[in-house]
C-alpha cells in the first residue's frame, strides 16, 4: 500500500478511524496510519488483526 493512500480502518466491525498511509514494512505485515484529526501516526500491526479499506 503506497504512502498517501487514504484509508479507513476498522477492527471486529467496529470502525478506528480514517486517515493516510504514512508507509509500510515490505513483507505488509506493518503499516503506519496517520488518522484523521491526529499530529502523529500510529502503528499497526498485522496480529492487531485490523482491517484496512482502500477508500477511492
């Protein structure tokens, strides 16, 4: 997922937050989210097992 690609994000169906893709490990397995309303990006990781949507 390229840096600058907003996102939302969700986990167990309920939603976290939207916001923009600050940059990722290569294998995926972490991303850094800048949300929405927020001065620093926050991390997470793929056994946080939250679901990140592309939004067009």
């Amino acid at each position: 997922m390229p840096a600058g690609q907003p996102v939302r994000l969700s986990q167990d169906g309920r939603p976290i937050g939207s916001g923009v893709v600050d940059g990722t490990t290569p294998d995926g397995a972490i991303v850094w989210v800048v949300l929405d309303g927020w001065r620093e990006r926050r991390m997470f990781h793929r056994e946080d097992y939250v679901q990140v949507e592309i939004i067009a």
